[in-house]
C-alpha cells in the first residue's frame, strides 16, 4: 500500500497514509499509557480495559474485590483488544476484561458473563417501534462501527447481510450520527446500552436473540483463589 505521493518538491500522504497516521498515533498514545501504568507499585491493580467498555461493570467488580481487600488502588489502560492481551502477558496489566475472547496463548481466560445484543436505530427509523427486530431487516441501511467498536460483537454479525456506512471515532459518535440518520444503524452489548443517554436513539433485542460472553482474563500463573474472586466480582 503506497503511503506517500512524492514528487521533486513535496511528499504528501495519501488517503491510506492519513490513515495509517492516525492508527500510528493511536498505537503510540496507548504504548504510553501502558508505559505509565506497567511499573509495579504495592497495592495497585492495573486492569486492562476498552475506551467506553465495561464501566458499570468495572465499578461493581471493584467495589466487590474492595470488600475483600480494601487497601490497594486501581489504575485503569485503555487499549485495543490484542495490545490489551499483549501487556497482560508481558506483565504490564494485573488482569483484562475482554468480550469475546475463548482462547489466549499464555492466559487464562475465564467467562464470566453473558450479554445481548441490542440493534441500535434512530427513533425515526421505521423499526424503532418494533419489539425485537431481525438483523435481515436492518440490512438496507448503512451498518455504523466505530474505530473502537467492541470488535468481537462485530464478528458477532459475521454471517449477516452488512452493508458497511462511515466509521466514527468512537461509540459515542457513532450514536449520535444513527440519532440523526434514520437509516442507519449499529449493534451494541447490553452492558453499553444500559449506559446510553441519547434521546435519539432506541436499542432493540436481536431476533433471534444473539449473545456475547464477556471474560476476566488473567496470567496463567495467578493463583486459583484470585482467579474465583476475579470471576466472581465481574459476573452478573
């Protein structure tokens, strides 16, 4: 993939340098972040988590693991999915909730909850009325994800009819861009459907119904005791 336009006078970026440049400066903020929170400290837990994921979830899951072990601090790394997996083996983050996720080299992945999923339209869009919809019926539209869509709920979808629209930056972007078209439309977990606050919007279940599990992935070598109370504080 050509990255620069280069003539005797200039180098320009192409559109796929512009956005390899972006994705590069992403990759570096969150190698910074991992670099600010890698450094072990007593009484710290370092959890690895997904830019606007697992909020509610992480504030029950830490208020469950205080009332074991109140003294220690929490420093949460928002990365992508494998950088997420790949501080936690290389000892960078103490655990790491993921969605999606059944295997990972050198962790142990423990599923710990089940979530639904939601079609997300524009309460102008003509299923916004609808009780459940089917995702056959929403295929018109332009499909929203965003850069930090959950990328496993995504997969999710693999074998439906998708007709990919603009990606937003963020979920909360993208929200607002189905709030104001009535055509379009995303998919989110009910753990972020819960946290919506748009007015524009409506969440629909699925039909059939389609899940997603959610899971604490931990290093191998953590002892199974930490390991039940880590299962135990992030589930439902």
């Amino acid at each position: 993939m050509r990255l620069f336009d280069r003539s005797p006078r200039r180098v320009r970026l192409t559109e796929a340098g512009y956005r390899v440049l972006d994705a590069a400066r992403e990759a570096l903020a969150a190698a910074d972040r991992v670099r600010g929170a890698a450094t072990p400290r007593a009484g710290v837990m370092r959890i690895g988590t997904g830019t606007g994921q697992f909020t509610a979830r992480l504030e029950r899951g830490i208020d469950a693991l205080r009332e074991q072990a109140p003294g220690f601090d929490v420093v949460l790394v928002d990365l992508p999915l494998p950088a997420r997996l790949n501080a936690l083996r290389q000892g960078e983050l103490d655990l790491a909730l993921a969605r999606g996720v059944r295997a990972a080299p050198g962790l142990r992945v423990l599923p710990t909850w089940t979530e639904s999923l939601f079609a997300v339209v524009s309460v102008r869009h003509p299923a916004a009325g609808r009780a459940a919809v089917g995702v056959a019926e929403l295929a018109d539209g332009p499909f929203r994800a965003a850069q930090d869509h959950d990328p496993s709920v995504v997969a999710a979808l693999r074998e439906a009819p998708l007709r990919p629209g603009r990606r937003a930056g963020t979920v909360g972007d993208t929200i607002v861009e189905v709030g104001s078209d009535p055509r379009s439309w995303t998919v989110l977990p009910a753990d972020q459907v819960a946290e919506l606050r748009s007015t524009r919007v409506r969440a629909i279940p699925l039909e059939p119904p389609t899940t997603i599990t959610g899971s604490v992935v931990i290093p191998d070598e953590l002892p199974s005791t930490c390991a039940t109370a880590h299962r135990a504080a992030f589930g439902d």
